[in-house]
C-alpha cells in the first residue's frame, strides 16, 4: 500500500445480495490548501482518521481540520492504554515475539500519542484472580517450572499441561502471564468502573489458553479473565477475534452461555492451527448459537475481509445487543506476515475496530499473533490512532528502533499479491450460513 493510497477513503455501497460490497474511491480527502496548511513536521496530524467514513462527504472539501478533529474527540471519549516498563520488559522476553513489545510501545510513543492517552502502570493478576478461570494445579505447576533451570526434570509432567513445543517453558514465564493478564483485568475493571470508553492493552490477546493446559504460545487466557471481569458488571459480552488463527481458547470458554458472543474470523484449512472454527461451530445448549465463526482460505484482501466482517458484526449488534465489546487484534493476517496467509494491511483491521467504536459502545482492544514484529507495531500504533480519532503521518518519526523500519521508514505497509482463494461464491456462501445462524437466536431476548 503506498502513501498515495491514505489520500482515499473508501465508501461501503450496500448490496443486499452480497457480503461483498463495491468500494468507490473518493475524491482526494486533502486539496492543495488542506495540505499546505498541515504542519508536515508534526507526527499526529489533527484531521479525522482515515476510518471515519461518515464524515468524507460532508468534510472532504474543507480547508480546515479543527472541525473534524473535535467530532474525532466525540466519539473517542477517554482511552486508557496499559503500559510500564515493567509489562515491556516481561514481554519481551516472550520466545515466541521476542522484542515484539518495545518496538510496539515506542512507536506509540513516539507518534506522541501519550497526548491522547491515560498511560496506565498494571499490577501483576494474582493467584486467586488466574484461578477464576485456569485451574489452581496448572497454575502451580507453571509457577515452579518457571523458577527452575532444569525444564527437562519435570519434561514429562510439563506435556501434560501443554508446556513444550510451541509453549515452551522459560525462565519467569509465569511473572510474564501475571503481568499480561493483570494489564488485561484491570482495562477490563476499567471499563467496569467508567473510567474510561476504550481500554487498550497491546501486550494481551493470549486467546489459546484453556484452563488446565498452554496452547499456541498462550500460557494464560487474558482475554477470558478480562471476559469474566466484564461480567460483573455487564449482562452481555461481544468478543470479537480478528487474529489469523480461530479464538478457540475464548470460544470454547463461553460456548455454552448466552452471555458472551464470540465473533472469530479466521484462516481455516486442514493442518492450519488450532484446526477449529469450522462454520458449523455455533456453540452448543444455551450457548447455541452464540458462537460465530468467518472461516477464510488464503489470500483475502482488505475489501472482502472488511466488507465481510463488519456486515456481520451489525447483524451481530442487532441480534445480540451487547452492552460492552471486547476485540482482539492479532496482526497476523497481514500481509508480509511468516504465515503468509493473508493480503491485509492494517486499514482492514482499523475499519472493523471503527465499525465497534461507533457503537459508543466500552471497547476493550487487545493485541494478539503477528510475527513480522515491524508490521505488528505499525498496525497496533495505527489502531491506537484510531481509538483516539488521530490521523498519523506515514512518515515514521525519529525514535530508538527506526531503523528496524528500513528501506521505506513508513507506516503503511503494502498489500500482499498472493492469489485470493475466496471466490464471490464462496464468502456469500458464508455469510448466508452464519445469517441463517443469526436469527435462529430467540427475539426480543434482551
């Protein structure tokens, strides 16, 4: 995606006989005077962001952007952003991204976006507060495996809890897991307790975890202890899981209540991990139903992957009426990704986060997969932006890791051209599936 391409915004025409919307170019949001009188050496420009479709047509011939910048404001309310040195620090040393959160936090920082922000320091989740929803005897096995340097005394019992492999055991692991799901409760007790719109927690989306065992890099599920948080005090939950891989770890957490929505898109192909989210998993008892999956094949493109998903997430809205949103953000679906997978950019992501913050509704954002750890951070720092309504120059500002940002030292990241197997056929297929699974949920419920 080149810089010229921020310069468009994209209307959603609707087609009633297709997920598939025909996206329309707009005219150039920008005219020659709107930029000449943008302060190019600034990193947080003050006009809306590009996701704000709704105000193109009314604004795109202004010449000035403090109009836009306050209905920005409106709709964003407070965010707060879980973040410490400390959760950095414990991040980093993740096998599996190692580094990944310095370069997220500094980017975000170095954008300035702290501005907009309350910069929250979490505390570590407490034993008692993991055990609400793993089991207290993986919980100290984990405890005692991490304190020790021989992994291969305990090699037997740690295959049991799921502890090698793809989670393999080092030392401070489980100071890492509290950390993580401690930032994770506490935006979730945030938004509990009104202290703010949005919460973001950059560092969590562990969404593989199950209660007695580790699965796909995910020691703990933060995202169920935030869920089951939420549930004190809200009466309906909507997860939404926009990762490359199925949320299993959260779907089958809540897939036999009517409390909790889960919404996962993902790759689903034979040998892919976890190897679930088939169309036909809806959930079961109480919770039939409740569980929706977008299953995708390789290739999808930003168009059909936004279409798609935010059509379905307002037949969500409307079905289940949720009073709070919890959404993970794994980046591993864009393009450039190891799993070569996917064509998205990040503008795909941020129109789905846009379509659940127009809900005015609290929004919990976590972070998830990515492992081109350069493209994570673009991703997570655009999505930042969208949060607190904030147009970021492509050009990346000077900071520690800008180098890691070569040749281009731009935001954008290009679409991938790998050939799209999700033929119009195929995602209408999907979408008719997952709407006849819809409105077999009982009406006027809520």
């Amino acid at each position: 995606m080149g810089s010229k391409s921020l310069s468009q915004e994209y209307d959603f025409i609707e087609d009633e006989d297709s997920p598939v919307k025909t996206y329309r170019p707009l005219r150039s949001r920008f005219n020659n005077n709107a930029k000449n009188t943008c302060d190019s050496s600034s990193a947080v420009k003050k006009d809306f962001s590009i996701e704000h479709v709704e105000v193109v047509t009314k604004l795109e011939n202004s010449n000035t952007t403090e109009n836009i910048s306050t209905n920005s404001s409106q709709i964003q309310g407070k965010v707060i952003y879980m973040c410490s040195k400390y959760l950095v620090d414990k991040a980093d040393q993740m096998l599996k991204v190692p580094k990944r959160a310095s370069l997220v936090s500094s980017l975000i920082e170095a954008y300035s976006l702290y501005r907009y922000l309350s910069v929250v320091e979490p505390r570590p989740a407490t034993f008692d507060e993991l055990c609400v929803f793993h089991s207290a005897d993986y919980l100290e096995f984990l405890k005692k495996i991490s304190g020790q340097d021989d992994d291969e005394k305990h090699e037997e019992e740690a295959l049991q809890y799921g502890l090698s492999y793809d989670c393999a055991v080092h030392h401070g692991v489980y100071d890492y897991t509290c950390i993580v799901s401690g930032a994770s409760i506490q935006a979730a007790q945030s938004l509990n307790n009104h202290a703010a719109n949005i919460a973001i927690n950059w560092y969590g989306g562990w969404h593989h975890g199950k209660k007695d065992y580790a699965s796909g890099f995910c020691y703990t599920n933060d995202a169920v202890l935030a869920i089951l948080k939420l549930r004190e005090h809200f009466s309906r939950v909507l997860y939404v899981d926009l990762d490359l891989h199925h949320g299993d770890g959260v779907e089958e957490a809540f897939s036999s209540t009517n409390k909790v929505m889960t919404v996962s898109v993902h790759k689903y192909a034979v040998g892919f991990f976890p190897g679930s989210g088939s169309i036909k998993d809806i959930g079961y008892g109480k919770g039939k139903y409740y569980s929706v999956n977008i299953p995708l094949k390789d290739g999808i493109q930003d168009t059909e992957f936004a279409t798609l998903v935010c059509r379905v997430l307002v037949k969500v809205k409307e079905k289940f009426d949720p009073e709070v949103v919890v959404c993970q953000c794994g980046a591993d679906g864009l393009a450039g990704d190891p799993n070569e997978s996917f064509n998205l950019t990040p503008l795909s992501l941020g129109k789905c986060v846009y379509t659940l913050k127009s809900w005015k509704l609290p929004i919990l954002l976590l972070g998830g997969g990515g492992y081109n750890h350069e493209n994570t951070a673009r991703c997570w720092t655009y999505l930042t932006g969208v949060a607190v309504g904030r147009k970021l120059s492509n050009d990346l500002p000077e900071h520690r890791y800008l180098m890691n940002y070569g040749p281009g030292y731009e935001l954008n990241i290009a679409a991938g051209n790998m050939r799209d197997q999700n033929s119009r056929d195929y995602l209408q297929a999907v979408y008719s599936d997952i709407l006849y699974n819809l409105n077999q949920l009982p009406s006027g419920e809520h």
